[in-house]
C-alpha cells in the first residue's frame, strides 16, 4: 500500500514501475496530506513525516526512488535495471542525475513561486535557473542520439527521470522554456504518452507559463485601495496606510536587482577593439573577405583586451552521425549564449565521413577564458583549449582559415561551418 496523494509525482514512481513489473500496488484510502501523514501510525513508518511511504508485509519503505527500486526488483524476472553491470550503473547514473540535476533544480526555481517554500532573491533564482538549463542540456545532448537514457527499451531510469520532468512541464516549464531542448521534449512526450505512464498520469498538459512572482500581486492592492478612497473620503488618514505599502512595494522592486553582481569583465580597463564593430564587419562583408575582413579583424584586434583560443573536440571518434555531430555543436552554441556581449566564435565540422572532427575559434574578452564561461557552459570541458600565439604566423593563418571558413581545411572538406556573434 502507498501512502501519498493521488497526485504525487514522487509517488507515480512507483505506480507507473508496478505496472511495467506487473505488481500490485494501491493507494491508501482517504490519505490527506497534512493530516495522515502526521498521524502516530505514519510517523512509526517514517518518523520526519514526508510521503510517499510504502507499507509492505515486511515493513514500510520511504523515500520515492527506494521504493521504485524495491516495486521493481519484486519481478525477478524484470530487466528494469539492465541486462549487463555496465547498464545497471547507467541505469543508476541517470535516476541520480534525474534526482540531484533535474528534481533538485525544479524544486529549488518552481516550489517558492508555487507557494511551497520561502522566495528566492533575484541571484539565487537566477543561479537554480542556470542549473536547471545546465543539466538539461546535458540530458538534451545526451537524448540526441538516444530514445531511453539507457539502452533501447524503458528501464527504472526514464520512469524516475520522466516523473521528475512531469512536475515541470505540466507546473511551470511553458513551452517557450523547454523549446530550447527539442530532445528533451521528444523524450518527455514520447514517455507520457506510453500506455502504462498514461494509466497512472492520465492526460499530461504543459504550463501555460511560468508561475508568477509570489510578490507581483502585492503593488497592486495599494492601488485599487488608493484608487476608490480620494473621492469619498480624500482626507481620512487610511489613505496614508494604504499609501505606505505602495511604496514599500516599489522599494523591494527596485532594490531586488541589487544583488546580481556584476560582471568581472565589465570591470576591466577600456579596450581599443569594439566587439560589436568587429561583428558587424564580420556579417557585412560579401567579397574580397580576405582583404576587407580578414585585415580589418587584425587592424582591430587588442591583445591586452582580448584573447584567441582553439579549441579541438575531446572526443571526435565518437562522431559517427552527421547530424548528432552538428546537433552537439549547435547546442554548444546554444549554451553559450550567456557570453554573447563579451565573445565571438567560429566551429567547424571537418571531414566528408565520420568519424567528424570539430574544432574552433574563440575570441574572448580578457586575456584568458572568462571564469563564468567555464563554470555555466558545461561543454567547455568536452574541449582542449589552447591559446593563440599571435607571433607565430602559421597560428595566425590557422586563424584567418577559420574565420573565412577556408576549404579544404587542413586538407578536409567542411561538413559544416558555424559562427557565434
């Protein structure tokens, strides 16, 4: 018997798991939450009181993703944890990035707004956003090449990562959120829309938005109080009280922002080199690239403001598939959109047949890679960087190659040749 409410993602683990395994696993009547689970018999089975709880012939179980496990290991005969030691630690791999990745970053942006917990300032939702995109690009790339996380039928971890995307996308992941991550969406789609996932989920929508600010009804009461009160009763000292929240309303608007720091970059010295300037040579130039662009890139560029790097995919022999390849680079493009203001970049995809090499140059503002690149873009680890010696003038015509897409280069042909501006 399950102890949760009827409309528990956590508990849906194990209901949708029972289904696959052909176990037998009912709700608890009546269950109130709020009330049953703080009940002595409750708390006897998990004594700080959080849901779902299973209650078994040999005793209870707590904690969502112990219970699935447990429904799905009472099949001796299920291949929910895969058919091979390597499977069964992917299997794992993913039910705790589903769980510390996923869940844990929906929680922290979505449960304030719901009302289930304290708001975050402005930097911290912004940081728990981050997070959140952070890990679901890396489960969009992942999920590019792959229809389950694991293998090619739906084990324990697409359940748990699924139920864990649920509350997201039908609470506050609208569409033009989740857009960003078209593999996630096929994948999300695709595991709801299962018979045994529909039986215990029913018809799943997505949000229509993202829950608004718990706060953003707060100015307009002082309003609609102030709006009725000056024609009847203009001299009444309630105008002044409810005049007063007014303007502790605004006070928190506008001091939110404040906690956002700013940018190290923006704090370096002028630089002679206007980034902007250099993009829109870039985009302008339809002949004579070499002699327009190309020069004019090198009569621009500042040394002490900016710096070149190259950058050569880790793991090339891995790109087997055309398209994946160019997926992975535009999803690395995608994720970089955070340095837009301060970094330019070209990528190529080199060769006729996989396996398909890609490579890259950046110019970033600093003399080395900016800090918050590194830590928000997690791609950046899938790449062996290495700075340009401008004195060295087989580096700088590998430079002017990649930016005027030069083919053969390296004596391959491009597949493909992309730009970040």
């Amino acid at each position: 018997i399950l102890h949760a409410g009827k409309q528990n993602k956590n508990g849906y683990k194990a209901l949708i798991a029972a289904e696959y395994v052909g176990v037998k696993v009912e709700l608890a009547e009546n269950f109130e939450m709020g009330v049953s689970n703080k009940t002595p018999e409750f708390l006897k089975m998990n004594p700080i009181g959080k849901v779902p709880v299973l209650e078994t012939p040999e005793g209870p179980v707590f904690e969502s993703n112990a219970i699935a496990r447990y429904v799905t290991r009472l099949n001796a005969d299920s291949s929910f944890f895969g058919s091979s030691l390597i499977e069964y630690g992917h299997i794992e791999q993913w039910i705790d990035f589903a769980t510390t990745e996923i869940d844990a970053n929906i929680a922290r942006w979505l449960y304030p707004r719901l009302g289930f917990g304290v708001f975050l300032p402005p930097a911290s939702e912004e940081a728990a956003i981050a997070a959140l995109k952070r890990s679901l690009g890396a489960l969009n790339t992942h999920l590019a090449s792959n229809t389950y996380l694991v293998g090619h039928a739906v084990t324990l971890a697409d359940i748990i990562m699924t139920c864990n995307l649920y509350f997201g996308f039908s609470r506050g992941m609208p569409k033009s959120f989740t857009s960003e991550f078209p593999h996630v969406e096929r994948y999300f789609w695709t595991m709801v829309n299962q018979p045994k996932f529909s039986k215990i989920l029913g018809e799943v929508k997505q949000a229509d938005a993202v829950p608004s600010h718990p706060s953003a009804k707060k100015p307009s009461q002082p309003k609609e109080a102030a709006k009725g009160k000056p024609k009847d009763e203009p001299k009444k000292e309630t105008k002044k009280v409810a005049v007063k929240p007014k303007v502790e309303a605004v006070e928190e608007e506008e001091e939110a922002p404040k906690p956002k720091p700013k940018n190290p970059l923006d704090l370096l010295p002028p630089s002679k080199m206007v980034l902007d300037d250099w993009k829109r040579l870039y985009s302008n130039t339809k002949t004579n690239f070499r002699e327009v662009a190309i020069k004019g890139f090198w009569d621009m560029y500042d040394p002490e403001g900016y710096s070149l790097w190259f950058c050569d995919y880790k793991y090339n022999d891995e790109n087997t598939v055309s398209f994946v390849t160019l997926n992975k680079v535009g999803g690395f493009l995608q994720r970089m959109d955070l340095a837009r203001k301060y970094a330019f970049g070209k990528m190529l995809v080199i060769g006729s047949e996989a396996p398909y090499k890609v490579k890259g140059l950046w110019l970033f503002r600093g003399p080395e890679i900016p800090q918050f690149i590194m830590d928000e873009c997690y791609d950046m680890e899938l790449y062996d960087w290495t700075k340009v010696d401008i004195s060295n003038e087989a580096q700088k015509e590998r430079v002017n190659q990649m930016i005027e897409d030069a083919e053969p280069f390296e004596g391959e042909g491009l597949l493909d040749a992309k730009c970040f501006k």
